[in-house]
C-alpha cells in the first residue's frame, strides 16, 4: 500500500467506496500478519498505519451514519 490517507480523503468518499477501501485494506492487513507470522515482514510499521487506516476509515463511515439520524434523538437520550 501507499502512504496511509487522511481522514479528510475518507470524507470525501462514498460510503460504497469506504466499504472498498476498508475491504482493500483489511486483506492486506491480513497480508502483513501473514508476512510477520512467517519472518518474512520487511516493515512491522506498516501493520501500524493498516490499523489506523481501519480506525479511521469506520470513523468516517460512523460519523455519516450518525449524520444521517434525526437531531431529536440527541435531546432524548441526555435526560
């Protein structure tokens, strides 16, 4: 993979297309795992940054899902 993205780059996809990176990413996490399992893993660090694009790529699509909700929920749940 490439340098990890921004989570602004993520807001500017489609949901559709944050399910494809997450997709793209999760298999090449489990690559990496793969790798480390069997010694063959030239930069542990890229384990690091695949987890984080994940993180960050659910926070992307929990923030539009929460987004999509109606505001009057917020108000009934902090009484």
């Amino acid at each position: 993979m490439a340098k990890a993205a921004k989570a602004t780059e993520y807001r500017g996809m489609s949901e559709e297309q944050l399910n494809l990176t997450l997709r793209d990413i999760e298999k090449h996490l489990f690559q990496l795992r793969f790798q480390s399992a069997t010694d063959r893993l030239e930069t542990p660090s890229e384990i690091r940054k695949a987890r984080r694009d994940i993180a960050r790529i659910k926070t992307v699509q929990r923030e539009k899902e929460l987004a999509k909700q109606p505001k009057a929920v917020e108000g009934a749940t902090n009484g």
